[in-house]
C-alpha cells in the first residue's frame, strides 16, 4: 500500500510540475504573439487582444483540469487495493 500511495504522489507532483510549465511556455509564447502582432498591425490589436483572453482561459483550464486530477488521485486513492 505504501508503494501505490507513494508512486500516486510522484505522479501528482509530475502533473503538477508538467501542468506549470506547460501552461507558463503556453503564455510565454501566446503573449509574444500578442506583442508581435500587434506591433506589425496597430488597428487590429483590439480583436488580437480578445482573442488572447479566449486563449488564455483555455490554457487555464487544461492546467486546472490537470491539478483536479492530481488532487483527485491523491486525496481519493483510486488505485487502493
């Protein structure tokens, strides 16, 4: 039992680890982007803008989705035997 709930945390902290940085190079690039666009087209820098915001929240819930999961695997146990 102590080795399923020790490789559970392991797993949960991959996820949390994986779901940190992904979304952080997710923002870095989306934000650059941003940046670029903007600079190359001034009059088209509102729509970009919105646009990034609907991005930006669907890179948040991924990595929300993925910390829900973690926590789920280490508060639920589901591969308890």
């Amino acid at each position: 039992m102590e080795t399923i709930f020790a490789n559970t945390l392991l797993a949960a902290a991959l996820i949390f680890g994986i779901c940190g940085a992904g979304t952080a190079i997710a923002f870095g690039i989306l934000g650059g982007k941003l940046i670029e666009s903007s600079a190359r087209q001034p009059e088209l820098a509102p729509r970009l803008q919105t646009q990034f915001f609907l991005i930006a929240g669907f890179v948040d819930v991924i990595s929300i989705i993925g910390v829900g999961m973690a926590m789920f695997f280490i508060f639920v146990q589901p591969f308890h035997v």
